[in-house]
C-alpha cells in the first residue's frame, strides 16, 4: 500500500498537517490532553504501559462518554525483550448478588438498559491496575497524575465531544447523580467551557458490594497465532475486535 503525502496545504485536502513522526517514542488517543498524559509518562522516564494508561485514565475524566472506570478493557500487550505477545481480558463479571432470583423478587423480567443495576463488577480499572503492576515501570500517582489534577482543576471541553455530551443530555439529567457529576446547572457543557469535577464518584451502589472485586481479576493469556489458512470458529470474547475466525485474513489489509 502506498500512501502520498502532500508537500504543502492544498484546499481540496481534507488533512491539512504533516504525518506526526518521533524517535524517542509515540503516543495516540482520541483527544489531545490525554495524549499530552502520555507524552509526559514517556519523558518521565515510563514506558508503554505507563502511558496507556495515563492516558485512558485521562480519557475518563477529559471524554467519559467513550472510557469509564466502570467499564472493560482489553489488551495486546507486547514485551520486546522477551519478544512475547500478551492478551488481557479484563471484562468486569456480574456482581455476586445478581442473581435472577434478585431481579424477579424486585419485579425485573430483564436487566435495565440503564442504571445501576446493569453496571459489571469495574473490569477496566482492575485491569489497568494489573497491567502496571507486571508491566509498568512507574507509581499509580504518577501515571494517574494529570487525570486527578484534570478532575480537580478542571479542563477545556473541546467542541466534537461537547455535541456528543449535549446528544446525551436529556439522559444524564434524568439521573440525579448523573446530572450533578456530568452537567452544568443541567446543561451539557459548551465548547471551550472549564469542567471541573473533583468529587467525581468511584464505583459502588446497586448490587456491587465489597466481596466482588475480591473474586474478580483479569486474565492474562497468549493470544492463538493461527496459519493464514487455518480457520477458528469460535471467540469466546467479540467485544471491540474481529472474531477469531477472520484473523489469518487481516494479514491482507
């Protein structure tokens, strides 16, 4: 594949900047004081680890609709001096009490679309915890630094994620405690506006309690290499990647 890179801005184009390059070391995410989180890892002296995540922590306070620390996280974690290849799967389990017997006594046919009590034991958070622990180089405070000081503090919202927070506004003020952590006197915040957010909660409530996180913890396994040829019919986990059976074809791409 051959990419072409314009040699000067062009209005028909609609990227306008030059590829980024480095050689002590690059970072990405979807929003740029996140990025910056990571950057600053990296100078410190961490490493790649260290700086994912400092970034996905910035990322919950900075753009929580997309990361939370109630959420999953999945991971394919490289490990250049032992040229090893590493999958976590830190999806969170039920909570010990959500039993169907629990749902049907509280009149629930179903687990609610919203609310607390659809919310998993906190998979992400116990999974970035174990990923600096084995991995990474540098304290928790350090790498979760600039997400604390952006709750304390506060940040600039930037425009594309004010629209998709003003898209759920009416949601999140129809939850009291939604609307007091994510809303401006019951508004999504504008572009450019400063939200601060230093009594952000963390996870408990509905039917979470101390005996979950105990039991839970993420698993670490070495991801299958198939042949190009051979084919696996069945994944046990499809969240956010291509099912197994379609990856000796991805060398194509």
């Amino acid at each position: 594949m051959e990419f072409v890179y314009p040699q000067r801005r062009e209005g028909g184009r609609a990227a306008q900047r030059s590829v980024a390059v480095g050689t002590r070391g690059m970072v990405s995410s979807s929003q740029y004081l996140a990025t910056m989180a990571g950057a600053r890892i990296l100078r410190k002296g961490g490493n790649a680890i260290d700086a994912a995540v400092a970034m996905v922590g910035t990322l919950t306070v900075v753009e929580p609709h997309s990361v939370g620390i109630g959420g999953d996280a999945f991971a394919l974690i490289y490990l250049a001096k032992e040229q090893r290849l590493v999958g976590m799967n830190g999806s969170g389990r039920s909570p010990y009490r959500a039993t169907i017997e629990w749902f049907t006594e509280h009149g629930m046919r179903e687990i609610p679309e919203r609310g607390i009590y659809s919310v998993t034991v906190p998979g992400a958070l116990h999974g970035w915890g174990e990923a600096l622990e084995r991995y990474g180089t540098l304290p928790f405070a350090d790498v979760f630094e600039d997400a604390i000081s952006y709750a304390e503090e506060g940040f600039p919202v930037t425009e594309v994620i004010a629209g998709e927070w003003r898209h759920m506004e009416a949601v999140l003020r129809s939850d009291g405690a939604a609307a007091k952590t994510y809303l401006i006197d019951g508004k999504a915040p504008a572009p450019g506006s400063r939200l601060c957010n230093p009594d952000r909660p963390g996870w408990g409530g509905g039917l979470l309690w101390r005996r979950d996180p105990r039991r839970d913890s993420p698993v670490l396994v070495e991801p299958r290499r198939p042949a190009h040829r051979e084919r696996l019919h069945r994944s046990r986990d499809h969240v956010g990647g291509a099912p197994l059976h379609r990856l000796p074809h991805l060398h194509r791409l």
